[in-house]
C-alpha cells in the first residue's frame, strides 16, 4: 500500500470523481515518534525509520501540495452545474488524464516523479481553473 498520493473515495469518484489526499497515518504517527524521540530524548531509532525521518519536510511539502490540487480540482468539479458539464467535459478529461498516474503509478517512495506530477498538474489545474469558473459568472 502507498503511503502518500491521490485517491479517490470509490462512491465519490463514480458520482463526482472527487479527489482526497491519502498519506498513511502510522506513518504519520512513526514520524511524529521519530520526532519526539530524537529532539527530546537523544535516543537512537532504527535505522530504517531514521531514513523516513530524515524525508518528513519532504513529504510534509508534497501533502500541502496534493491538498492543494485536490482542493482546486474539487472545487472545479463541484461547482459545475450538469448544464455546463457538455461544455467542459474535454478539459475535464484531460486533466483526469494528468491525475491518473498519481492515482495508479506514483508512490512517495520516487520523490522525483512526484514532484514532477505535482507541478506538471498543479500548473495545469491553475491554468484550467479560470476556464471553470468563468462559466459559473
């Protein structure tokens, strides 16, 4: 199972495909232990949970990121009326289709080509997003 990365509630997604942001919470709770116990008490921790320790900005960076682009997916998707929706529809593909790698294919473990998804969509999602709202006035 991933640890980090877009997903999708599977009764949302079928009728609004909504994005949620999925980061593990033991991993959450291990890094928020490793935290504790290295700044407070100076005790040594193993050296697999130091690694994941040693990347929590990183990962904290990449969940504000993907909360982010959900928040301003989510918002495009949810204010369309169903009228508007026929208008729309091929930008909606094609940013679904920019999501679906970090949906199906990304994991936290290759930082590179998350960060690479996020900007590539995040651009693209602020770039799209005027395009959705400017229907809505």
């Amino acid at each position: 199972p991933r640890a980090c990365g877009l997903s999708m509630n599977a009764k949302q997604w079928y009728q609004r495909r909504v994005l949620t942001v999925n980061f593990d919470k033991a991993m959450v709770r291990l890094l928020r232990e490793c935290k504790f116990l290295i700044c407070e008490f100076n005790v040594p921790i193993p050296e697999n949970a130091l690694s994941l320790y040693a990347n929590a900005e990183t990962y904290q960076k990449q969940i504000c990121q993907l909360q982010l682009i959900a928040s301003m997916y989510n918002s495009i998707k949810t204010c369309l009326h169903p009228e508007e929706l026929p208008l729309l529809q091929r930008k909606l593909e094609e940013i679904d289709s920019m999501l679906t790698p970090g949906i199906t294919e990304i994991s936290w473990k290759r930082t590179k080509d998350v960060d690479r998804f996020m900007g590539d969509v995040l651009q693209e999602v602020q770039e799209r997003k005027p395009d959705f709202h400017g229907v809505e006035d």
